[in-house]
C-alpha cells in the first residue's frame, strides 16, 4: 500500500505558529522534505528516525530542480506511510504547493494540503502593521517580487496603484526596480515602506523608509524579508509590540 504525501505550510518562522495539524504531522513523519526558510526547531519535533531531505533554494538556485523534488516525492510514497512537504509559510503562495499537488493528482498519489500562516500577513502584524485598517487600506495585496527563473517579475504594475496595501515576497533583490515601477504606475513617492527581515524570530529587523528612497537605491536591506509599501506602515508607531518585546529581553 502506497502512503499519503502531505504538503504542509510551516508558517512564518516561529515554531508556535505551526498549526495543530502541522504540528502533529511534522511528529509522525517518516520523511520530511523540507524547504531552505524552514526554523531548525521545526525540524526537532520530527521523530528520531524520520528521514530529513534538503530541497530547498538558495540564492535563485535550486539545489534540487522541481522535477526531480516531484519524483522523490511519487518515491517516497512508494516506501513510507506518511509523506511531509515542508514549505515555509503556505504552500499555495508562491511556494509551489498547487505545482506538486498537481502532479500528485496526475500520478495517482494521495495527497493532502495542510494550509500554513503565510508571512505576508503574520510578518507585517510581528512588526505592529496590520495589513488592512478601518479609514486606512481597505483592500492589499501580495506580490510576487521575482518572475520565472529569477526574471523580473511581468505584473500590470497600474492594476496596483490604488490597492492599499501592497506586500512583496521575495522582493529585496528587485527592490529598486519595484518601487521605480511603482511610482511610475502612480504610488506615491513619499508613501511610507517597511522591510521586515526574518520575520516573527528572534533575529526579526525592521526598516522603514519611503519608496522614493527605496526607489534611489538609498536602503539596504538582506532576505529574508517582507517589503511592504502603504500608510498602514504609520500604525506601527502605536502598534509595536514584538520588537519591543524583543529589546527588553536584550536588556
């Protein structure tokens, strides 16, 4: 009897923002393939003898093409009960998730998605700035930052000048380009921005800048990170409530 390939967001980062279901699923585990963004502490709560296989993507190389990740999969299930895909955040945003289950679905292989807290929400709300806020952005959106085999990415940049908040994943290396695009499709040159480095851990950092300045290559900024443009930004001055957690603890 062949086993069930589970494709399994992580969430953002910290380990207590697994789902109850991850959670109990990272522990059954007889094989977790795992993603580059995955918190080691994750990883612990695998038995013993689980089998840990690397696949992630380091920078904008897989270490293991999609194809061949597909067929260790369809392998794995061939040998083991239960199957754990690994991805930071959830699976189904930007994280390749719909591209595996597909190609489940193809083989005959049974499969099921576990949804995961995705970092474009999670990560933003650990820096004090809520995606949406009454009399503030009623609408956002999330963006990937890189296009097809690491080109920029194709998006209809003036579809997005009047959503209010906009946040881009993977986005640090095309920053520049990004919010050039944006001030071109109408954003306002001093709207504020914030770069959000590793998210929800204890290495969390956040930048806040405007997107001209992002615009003229004035703020440096190292992935992981979230890059966030919109007034909600201005929220976290009363909303700041990690990273002050986090000062006190260096205290």
């Amino acid at each position: 009897m062949n086993g069930k390939v589970y494709i399994v967001g992580a969430g953002p980062g910290d380990p207590d923002l697994l789902t109850v279901k991850a959670y109990k699923l990272i522990q059954k585990a007889d094989v977790i393939l795992y993603d580059r963004l995955i918190n080691p502490e994750i990883l612990l709560m695998a038995k013993p003898e689980c089998e840990l296989v690397y696949v992630g993507k380091e920078d904008g190389k897989h270490i293991i093409e999609q194809d061949k990740i597909n067929f260790l999969l369809q392998d794995f299930s061939k040998k083991y009960k239960i199957i754990v895909r690994l991805k930071g955040g959830d699976p189904f945003v930007f994280g390749r998730g719909g591209e595996e289950a597909v190609f489940l679905e193809e083989n005959g292989i049974s499969y099921e998605i576990v949804p995961g807290i995705t970092s474009a929400i999670a990560v933003p709300a650990y820096a004090g700035v809520p995606v949406t806020h009454r009399g503030v952005s009623s609408s956002f959106a999330v963006i990937t930052g890189h296009g097809h085999k690491g080109k920029f990415p194709d998006i209809n940049w003036k579809s997005l000048a009047g959503i209010g908040t906009l946040i881009f994943l993977m986005g640090v290396s095309n920053r520049e380009k990004i919010a050039q695009n944006l001030i071109e499709a109408g954003r306002n040159p001093d709207e504020p921005v914030i770069f959000i480095e590793k998210g929800t851990t204890k290495e969390q950092k956040s930048i806040e800048s405007t997107l001209k300045d992002v615009a003229e290559g004035k703020v440096n900024v190292y992935p992981p990170a979230i890059f966030l443009i919109g007034d909600v930004v201005e929220l976290r001055k009363k909303i700041h409530w990690f990273e002050n957690q986090l000062e006190e603890i260096r205290l």
